[in-house]
C-alpha cells in the first residue's frame, strides 16, 4: 500500500477487545515529598498497536487496584500453553523539572512504586513482585532493585520449577541497574524481570510503548505539566502464537539518554510561510538533521539515494514555526493538492508533535504532512478542528532545482511547554528503488522538547504557493478574419454520411482484415492431418519469431531471495529477485509447500494488467496451491508493482504499458518480447531449484492481460507442460458482449483488432497470420485449457474457435489435453475478477490433477498479507546492484543498431529502400484520381476544393488556395500537411497562408488519412489509438500510409497545369503546445491528472515533410515546426509524451531524423520549435551536418512564410 501518515498506532488511541481472564496491578502512594498517584498504564501488543489501555487514579492515601482483561488475540503455543502478552510499565515523576527556563531540577526525597501481576495460566506461580527505586546518594542518582541482583543473573523474584523454558524459548528473567550523573534525564524503560515465549520470526517487530502523564499539582515547582513515554522492543507475535511470558515491570526517570531534550528556541528576523526557506529567522532555529533508516550491510558502501535533507523548528509570534529542505535530484513524485487529501504514493515529510492542550486539559498527538505540492494534512489530535479554524494553521512549500522545500505555523495558543517531537521524511518508490525513510531523531523514537521563553516578535506572514512548473510554450498562431469564410469541410454533411467519413479509415482496415482471415481460412481447410497442421503452424510461429527477433542472451539470473517468511500453515513465502537481463530487475513471490514432498509441480502465474503481485486473488491462489504441495511462482510483470516505469500510483501496471510499449518499438524491440523473455526467465529460475518437477511447470495467464503473454510464451518455449491463457484466443468478453455482433463467419478466425497496449495486437499479426487462436493451439499436444473469465453467452460448442481446438488436439490424438473452463454472468457483470477468483480455480483444480496430477486443495485459503510483506525490492539490493529502467537499457539497444546501421554508410537509394521497409506501403497510385468538389473566390484569393484517392476506400479532401490574379502562369506551390489538418492551418497559420499567397505562392491544404476532417476522432489519446495499432499487425504503420497520402497529393500537384512542378516545397507543422523546459511532473497517459498539465507533441506534419523529401527528389525545400528532434530523444526517459500513431517500428534500427536530414543534404531544410521525446523544445546541434539546415527554437525573421517563398524564387532564379 502506499504509505499513509498517521497509520502507526500512537498512544493517544488505543484500542483493545478483552476477556474474563485479568491482569491486576495494585499502585500505592508511598513516602517521600513527590507522589506518584496519576497515570496511564498502557498495554500494547505487536507492531505497536495499542491492545488496552486504562487509567490509573489514586487518592493521595489510598491504594487503586486496576484490572486489565485479557486480550482477545490471546492464542495457544504450539505446546498448547496459554500464551498472554504483558508490557505494564509506569513512570514516576521523578527526576523530571518542573518547567522553568533552567536546564535541570534538584531531586528531594524519593519516588517509590510497586506493582504485582497476577496471572491464572503462564507462569509456574501465579505472582511476581518487583520493586525499583529512585534514590538521591552521593551526588548520583541511583536506580536499584529492592532485591540487588545483577544483569545475567536470574532474578531471585522469578519463580522456578526446574523448567526454564517457557514455550520454546531457554532465556532466563534478567534484571538491570544503571546510574546516572547529577541533572541527567532518563527516559529508558529497564527490564527488571522477564520470561520470553515463543522463538523470534524473521523480520518481524513488536513495538511496545508506555505512556504516563504526571499531574502539575504534584510537582514542587508548579505550574508544569509534563510527559513521561518510554519503549521497548521484545519479542514480536508469531501468527498463531503470541510471544507473551513476559513481565517487566519498568520505571523510568523522565526521558532517555538516546533522544536528549531539546529547546526550541524563539526566533527574530522577517520570516513568511511561503517554502522560500532563505529567510534570515531561520538560521536561529533548531536544526534536526534527517537521518537514513537503513543501514547497508555492504563494506565500503556508498549510498546512491539522495541525502535526508534537514528539518527546522523554533517558535515565533505565537506560532510553531516548522520547515524542512529536502533533497531531491530525480523528479519529485506528487500528485495531491489542497488541504487534508487522500494522499497516494508521495514525497511526504511529516511532523509528529505530542503536546497537552490547555484549554480541554487533553494531550494533543499532531501529525502535520505536507507534500512537494504544499498538500498537508492535519491529522490524529483532538481539536485540530480549532486549530485550523480562522486560517491559523499556514503551510506552503516549494519546488527548487535539485531539491524541495516545506513550511509550516502552528498556533501555540493552547500549547503546553513541553512535549514530544519527531520528523520523517518518506521518499516515494521510484523504479528500481523502493520507499526510503529518513528520521529524526531516530526511526520509532521522539525527542522531547521545552520551549525558549516566548519573545514579542510579529507572527510570521504567509503567502500562498503558486502551482507552476516553468512556462508552457504556444506556437504563434496566426489567424486571419480574411479566410474565416472558407469552410473547414470540403464535402457537405450528405456527402460526409454517404462517404462514412468518421469510418473511413477504419472500414478501409477491416476490408483488409476480412481478406486476411479469408485466405486463412482457406488454408485451414487444408489441414486434415497432423502433418499438414505442423505445415500450417511453423511458418506462422516463424513469423512470430521473426517480428520478435532473437532472444537476449541467457546470462546469470543473479537470484535472491530478500524476505523468507513461515506462517504455520503448511506453506512459505520467498520474496525473490532477479535480473532476465542484465540490469533489469524481476521481481516475484515465490509460494512453497513447507514441507514438499519430492518433486512438486510448479505454476508460474503471469498476473492481469488490472494490479500488481501483491493482489488479494494472486495471495490466494498461491498460499492454497502452495499448502496443497504445489510451488506458484507470481512474477511481477513489466510496468507493475515494484517494476513500475512511471509513478508508484494506481494502475500503472495498465497505464504504463502505453508509452514503454512505444519506446520499445522504436528500438525494434516490443512489449510483449521483454515479457515473454521475463516469463522464459522465470522458467530457468525454477529449474535451479532441485525440488521443482521440470515435466510439470505450468503457465497460467490471468485475465485482462496475463492471458496474452502466457500464451506467447507457451507457444514459444516447450518446457510449459501446460498453459492457461485467460481471455486469449477468441475468449475475450469484450468481443462477445460490448463489441457487437461478430464480424465473420463461424468457420473464419478473428484476427483481432488494434488497440493502444501493444501486447494484445501485435504488429505483423494479421498479416503473417499468427492469430490468437493459432498461438493457443500450437501448444497441442501439451495440454491446453481455453479459458474465460466470464460465462459464454451461449456454451463453448457454440465458440468458433473451440472447433478449431478440437480439430488440432484430435490430430494428434490428445484430445484429453483440451478443456475449457469459464465463469459465470455477462461482461460487465458480477462474474469479472481481477485475476483468477475461487469460482474459477475451483474448476482448474480438477482438470490439472488429471494432466499433470497436480493436487486439488482441500480448502480455499484467504488470509492476504499487506503488500509491504510481498515487496521484494528491499534498499540494500537497491544499492548493491544497478538496475536500470527498461527505457534506459532499450536506449542503449538503439544507439549500439543505430551506429552499427551508420557504420554501413548506406546509399542515398538503400536508405528509401530500408525506411520503407519499417514503414509499409508509401508509393502513390500509379493512376491518380482526382474529383473537383467546388471553388469559391474573393477579391484576393481563390479556393478550390477536390477529393484525391490515395488507394481504395481512402478519399482525401484538399484545398488549393491560389492568388485571384497569379504572377506566373504556373505558379510555385507550398504543399502543407498537419495533424489538425486544413482546418486548422485555416486558423492558426491564416496570417502565413495569405503571405505566400500574395507572394504569388499556390498554397495546398491536404487532409492525410485520420486527420482533420477525416480524423476518426477528435481524441489524441491512447484510445484513440487503436486504428494506427490495427495498421500495425497488418504490417504497415499509420504514418507510412500518412506518406502514401502526401505523396499522392504531391504527385497530383506536379501534374497540374497551373503548378510548376520544379518548385513545390513541402511544409509540415505543429500547433500543440510544447511543455516547458524544466517540467518535472509526467505522468502517464489516462492517469488522473495532477495539478500541472502535460502537453502531446504532435510531430506527425513536420516527420511527413521531412519523408516526402527524402522519397521525392523535386522537392524544393522543406519547413517544419513542431517536429520530433530525434527518435532518440523518446528513450532518454521513462516518461515521453509522443502520440503511438508516429511510432515506426525499429526506425532506430536504420536511421534516426539527423540521417534522414543528413540524405537531403543539397535541399534547404528549416526545422522551428522541434521537441524532445517530452515535447520540450530543443536544440540539436548534431543535426547540423547538412549545411543547408537551419535550426532555429521560435520563429525568427524571415519568418516561416517567407523562408518558403523565397526557396520558391531562388529555385525560380
């Protein structure tokens, strides 16, 4: 989970459940000037929640007798003695000072207290006394036991039978002394007599507290009311057993030698609550240096995570003046704005301030959170309401280079003068380091404090943060009222509906699908053996194994387990972690039988893409195959969990495929290549181990997304006995229930159909025929289980592809291998899980006994752990080794192809032909068909609008703007291509357009394919994706098809009679707005958005320029704005804001947009406002290697229409 301040369990809020059986503690009042007659006794149980609690109140001359019942988690041991648990401590006044502005307090007289505990069932006699006294002696002051004995020695007060060991543990009672100097303050509980139950478990702590608050009117130098707290760590609770058998019976002085007092001083100087922490005042307050939580076990270690950062703190005017500068040299991650937010996973430093509150005569436990956004909340006080109220509390931070900054005032009007305070720092995960703490004084430990008298000083100003990161930079628009009446559409609404504009592209698609599955189709009804169904099959996995390329090479995995842990029931968990290549971190939950017996079979689960590992129905399915004898091998998938590339937020493990999906393709990598190595990985890892059966490892694929995977790698690794691809193959709900009627007929395959996540369509799919059917049934004869999630809407003899199963498993005489499993109800509907639910894998249960004898569980076990015991990613192995985002290790991929590519010196003609390979089909019909629609004219210029066919069912409309009264006969032409397509030039470049007109210039306005007026949609986001996916597995790329189009218009231009064909530049642009230089807060796509906007770049108009350049050698010059600086530029981060519809996969493999500039080298080329793969404006200095480049990052003169005019007349001269 992500961290949330305020979840430990604190003092002030005790809770506690109890039963007949009690403990009794009898205080009394006993001689001596400083009585102890008022209190807490507090009872606490493991990790340091409070179990019970009471108060404890005498009358100056009487005797209280409390009883504490016992709690209800009370278990058995495995002896099947009772097991209780007991801290019961209290604190004399004794050695504290009555508040004043001396640093100590002369003690007078003594301090007694005795406790008895009575208990019916642990101990061999029912009572132990103990006594301990504070004596003033020669100076010292002298904590002693009534009955001396020494450390090591066994208390004469604990009973003994001859049987020291009290259920598992040999430890005897110890007691303690110590001696402290004169003025000294101690806030150390002492164990005085102990028995410790029940063995120690790894990495587990129990955290026990006791709290007294001693009354002022006790005190010799009243007023002063003060604040005793002390802790001990012991022994923490096994699962089914309770680590109790203990008594310690503790008396501490006022606070511990560990965590000395501090004064808060008062600070002068002008001082305002804004996160600028330069203001003089604070070099007076009182530094709290930050300190790391974890300790590397590494010698010679030197920590790669940043520095803690310093707190400070001091009172000013009436307020608490709190602040802390925090180091940061990553991105900040901070999502939540405004006051008392649900916080995610965040950058967060919290305050925790333990005070007693004058007005109500409570004790106040304040935890004030604030975030690198100026979020905080104000949390687990009473009153905090009044505190808050009338804008008295004042919060701010700020944002700096390298580092972040927090500030806050708390109104001291019902604040007492001492208390306790602590400081921690929270660093949220980043990919390949988990969440860091730092603290102060210590983790788990408070300081406690007193404050400086209070000075006269003004209380500090406050001035609100202004949430801004840099300044966003907008392209010039340059509008015009002087083309506001040319319309946007060329065709009329009748002719748009007759045409299915909006589906234009993606019926021209379909078409070509249809005809792919045709000719599938035909082949499968070839196959009548098993020879001709291995025909059918290899050349397809061949082709799978072809798009994907060749595999890394297999080097040491470098395994680890980071976290062992026994819970008694019959199973183990390991958190493992792994490298499938070098630098690239795997993590996974290992679930083990406790006791396996001989080779056990293995199930290695490829989890949805709906949430990480740690999900409840992951824990549950494998803690009950694991305690029925099977190993279940949970690997974390990339993008999810621990391997998150983005943010440590909700459902990244969905969101963050989007754009690591795109990186990857543009290194000639994929997705679903890195997975299915990750899974192949994952295979060898459990072949390490000798109790794994190598004969039965399974694949089990989860719904939503582990289907797909799972049954790649199925396909393509023959150690999978067995795969259970869920969702895969034909068995996706959508397609059976929110998509419609099926869209061919019953004996014809489904190819499928492009969306955003790559790994559910892969490129080359349709095309080479490698459909999700044919990747399930390729595994035959290994036995194969069709599955979904759902309930059919008819029965699985009515499935489609259920036939063809049939057909291949009866080919080779296995048709005991097939089975199919599916749930219950429509989609959406009740029926969907997150993974695999109980009612699936109640039904898997018997199908893999009978395959591979794997054992049905007799029980469902459900018992989920927090995520934070699944973590496998611990701060050491962080340190120790140097994992690296997937970004990172693909860029380095790209560069090593890239110059290996370049080392070639290619020519000018194998450059077209390589980029033409990445990109499909580019080449202008032979026989261009071109409609006239209309022409409209005013006093200046004339419009004319047609329609060109660039290929079947793809219709372009363009307009030709020309001047009324042309200079030449035939006049130079600037072609024009943008994502916004014609419209928008009209709007944002009018000012342009009529510059080259009145220059004489024919300006040509074309709509490619899915832009402008027959843009499939008005969305630029991943789900708008999906046409330019569907291109993708019929083996060409949108943009190639985007070049196709220009090039047919261009083409048509150079036909025309009132163009000269000798000088048409082309101009590409770009009106979306870049992101500033020093934007810090990406996120995903379709991420909640935070409070700073993230803008896409558009690159698509300035790349297609570029391209039509390249293929067309009359070109005259080529203008861009708005372009992609490089390719590269995508993977120099784990975050890049490129639309997938530019994506060509494995460009970088050939040429990047230097070489392309490069290979133009005799044309004049400007590039304006070009980005980086963030949509950052950028310059690039390596793609000055054509001398005829300009460069330039904003709009110069000449401007953009003019430098295009001009090209036009020197071509002319």
């Amino acid at each position: 989970m992500p961290y949330q301040p305020g979840n430990k369990a604190r003092a002030g809020k005790p809770f506690w459940r109890g039963r007949k059986r009690p403990f009794s503690l009898n205080a009394s009042k006993l001689s001596g000037r400083r009585h102890f007659s008022t209190g807490t006794i507090w009872q606490y149980g493991s990790a340091g929640k409070a179990c019970m609690s009471r108060p404890l109140s005498a009358p100056s001359s009487s005797t209280a007798t409390l009883s504490l019942p016992t709690p209800a988690w009370s278990r058995r041991c495995a002896s099947g003695t009772p097991c209780h648990s007991a801290l019961l401590a209290a604190e004399p006044p004794a050695g504290l000072p009555a508040h004043s502005n001396t640093a100590s307090s002369s003690l007078v007289g003594d301090s007694r207290m005795s406790a008895k505990l009575n208990s019916t069932g642990r101990l061999t006699r029912p009572s132990i006394l103990s006594r301990q006294v504070l004596r003033e002696s020669s100076g010292s002051l002298k904590w002693s036991r009534t009955k001396k004995s020494s450390v090591g020695v066994r208390d004469a007060s604990m009973p003994s039978s001859g049987n020291d060991r009290f259920c598992g543990s040999d430890k005897p009672s110890t007691c303690a002394s110590m001696e402290e100097p004169p003025g000294s303050r101690n806030n150390s509980l002492r164990v005085i007599s102990q028995a410790r139950c029940c063995p120690l478990q790894e990495s587990f702590y129990g955290h026990w507290r006791s709290q007294v608050h001693v009354r002022s009117d006790h005190l010799v130098k009243p007023p002063g009311v003060h604040t005793a707290a002390g802790r001990d760590r012991f022994a923490p609770m096994k699962r089914n057993c309770l680590h109790l058998g203990l008594l310690s019976l503790c008396i501490s002085g006022a606070f511990a030698a560990e965590s000395e007092w501090i004064t808060i001083p008062s600070i002068s100087g002008p001082l305002t609550i804004d996160g600028n922490l330069d203001d003089a005042a604070w070099q007076g307050a009182r530094a709290l240096p930050l300190t790391f939580s974890f300790r590397s076990p590494f010698p010679g270690f030197r920590s790669p995570f940043p520095a803690g950062g310093e707190a400070r703190v001091a009172t000013r005017g009436g307020f608490l003046c709190l602040s802390a500068r925090i180091p940061e040299p990553d991105r900040v991650v901070a999502h939540s704005t405004g006051r008392n937010p649900d916080w995610w996973s965040e950058d967060l430093v919290t305050w925790n301030i333990r005070v007693q509150d004058t007005a109500v005569r409570r004790h106040l436990n304040l935890s004030l959170t604030v975030n690198p956004l100026g979020a905080y909340r104000m949390q687990g006080a009473n009153g905090v309401e009044s505190l808050e109220g009338a804008a008295k509390l004042l919060v701010a931070a700020r944002l700096g280079r390298g580092e972040w900054a927090a500030e806050a005032a708390i109104p001291l009007d019902r604040f007492e003068q001492i208390g306790f305070i602590d400081v921690q720092r929270v660093r949220a995960p980043r990919p390949n380091t988990p969440e860091l703490q730092w603290h102060w004084p210590r983790a788990n430990e408070s300081a406690p404090f007193l404050f400086a008298a209070l000075t006269n000083q003004p209380s500090p100003g406050f001035r609100r943060m202004e949430l801004r990161s840099g300044t966003s930079s907008e392209p010039a628009r340059h509008s015009l009222s002087e083309l506001a009446w040319i319309p946007n559409n060329a065709w009329t609404d009748e002719q748009r509906n007759q045409l299915h504009v909006p589906r234009m592209l993606a019926n021209s698609l379909l078409a070509r699908m249809s005809t792919i599955a045709d000719q599938e189709k035909r082949a499968w009804q070839q196959v009548d053996s098993q020879d001709a169904w291995e025909r059918f099959r290899d050349p397809r996995l061949a082709a799978l194994r072809k798009w994907m390329g060749p595999m890394p090479e297999r080097t040491p995995l470098h395994a680890m387990v980071t976290h062992r842990a026994k819970y008694g029931d019959g199973f183990v968990i390991e958190n493992l972690a792994y490298e499938s290549r070098p630098n690239l971190l795997v993590t996974a939950n290992l679930y083990r039988p406790e006791t396996p017996s001989g080779k056990i079979p293995a199930i290695i689960v490829v989890h949805s893409h709906h949430a990480p590992k740690t999900q409840s129905e992951l824990q549950d399915l494998g803690m009950t195959w694991a305690g029925a004898g099977t190993a279940v091998l949970v690997v974390e998938q990339l993008c999810a969990g621990e391997r998150s590339q983005s943010q440590p937020w909700p459902r990244e493990s969905y969101y963050g495929r989007y754009t690591l999906g795109n990186q990857l393709l543009l290194a000639g990598e994929s997705l679903m290549k890195w997975m299915v190595w990750d899974l192949m990985r994952s295979v060898d890892l459990l072949l390490e181990r000798p109790d794994i059966d190598p004969r039965r490892i399974v694949m089990l694929g989860a719904v939503a997304g582990g289907g797909d995977p799972a049954a790649v790698t199925a396909a393509l690794d023959p150690r999978i006995a067995a795969v259970i691809p869920f969702n895969f193959g034909e068995a996706g709900p959508e397609e059976h229930y929110t998509e419609g009627p099926r869209g061919y007929p019953f004996d014809t395959a489904w190819p499928g159909w492009g969306e955003w996540e790559t790994t559910r369509c892969l490129p080359r799919s349709a095309v080479d025929q490698f459909f999700p059917w044919l990747l399930c049934a390729s595994v035959a004869p290994r036995p194969f289980l069709y599955s979904f999630e759902i309930g059919w809407p008819e029965d699985v003899e009515h499935e489609p592809a259920w036939a063809r199963y049939k057909k291949v498993f009866a080919l080779y005489g296995a048709r005991d291998h097939l089975d199919e499993v599916h749930g219950f109800g429509p989609f959406p509907g009740p029926g969907e899980c997150t993974n695999v639910g109980t009612f699936l894998r109640k039904r898997i249960y018997p199908i893999l006994t009978r395959w591979l004898n794997v054992a049905t569980p007799e029980v469902e076990y459900h018992n989920p752990l927090p995520e934070s015991a699944l973590m496998c990613l611990t701060p050491a192995l962080a340190a120790e080794r140097e994992f690296k985002p997937a970004s990172a290790i693909a860029a380095v991929l790209a560069r090593q192809r890239l110059a290996l590519s370049r080392a070639k010196s290619a020519s000018l003609n194998q450059l077209r032909i390589n980029l033409k390979d990445k990109l499909g089909d580019i080449e202008p019909p032979a026989n261009i068909v071109a409609k006239p629609l209309w022409t409209k004219s005013n006093s200046n210029i004339t419009v004319d609008a047609l329609s060109i066919e660039s290929q079947p069912r793809i219709t372009l409309p363009v307009y030709l703007l020309k001047p009324v009264n042309p200079m030449a006969k035939r006049a130079p032409a600037v072609l024009a291509v943008g994502q916004g397509g014609k419209g928008q030039f009209l709007s944002e470049r009018g000012e342009d357009i009529m510059t080259l007109v009145r220059k004489g210039v024919a300006v040509c306005l074309a709509d490619v394919r899915d832009t402008g007026e027959i843009a499939s949609s008005a969305s630029r986001g991943p789900n708008a994706m999906g046409l330019a996916a569907s291109e993708l597995m019929l083996g060409g790329t949108l943009l190639g098809a985007q070049l196709k189009d220009i090039r047919t218009v261009f083409h048509y231009l150079s036909t025309r009679p009132d163009i000269d064909p000798a000088r048409i530049t082309v101009w590409g642009d770009s009106a979306a707005v870049t992101n500033p230089d020093d934007f810090a807060f990406d996120q995903s796509e379709m991420q909640v958005a935070g409070p700073f906007v993230q803008h896409r770049a558009e690159p698509m108009g300035a790349f297609l320029a570029l391209l039509t350049g390249l293929y067309e050698d009359r070109v005259t010059a080529v203008a861009a704005r708005g372009g992609l600086i490089s390719f590269l530029s995508v993977l120099e981060d784990r975050f890049c804001h490129v639309p997938e519809d530019v994506i060509v996969p494995g460009i970088l493999e050939i040429a990047d947009i230097s070489d392309i500039v490069e290979a133009q080298g005799s044309r004049p080329i400007l590039f304006e406002r070009f980005v980086d793969g963030r949509n950052r404006v950028a310059w690039n200095q390596a793609l000055k290697a054509s001398p005829l480049l300009t460069v330039r990052e904003s709009s110069q003169d000449p401007d953009l229409a003019s430098w295009l005019a001009s090209q036009s007349r020197r071509k002319e001269q």
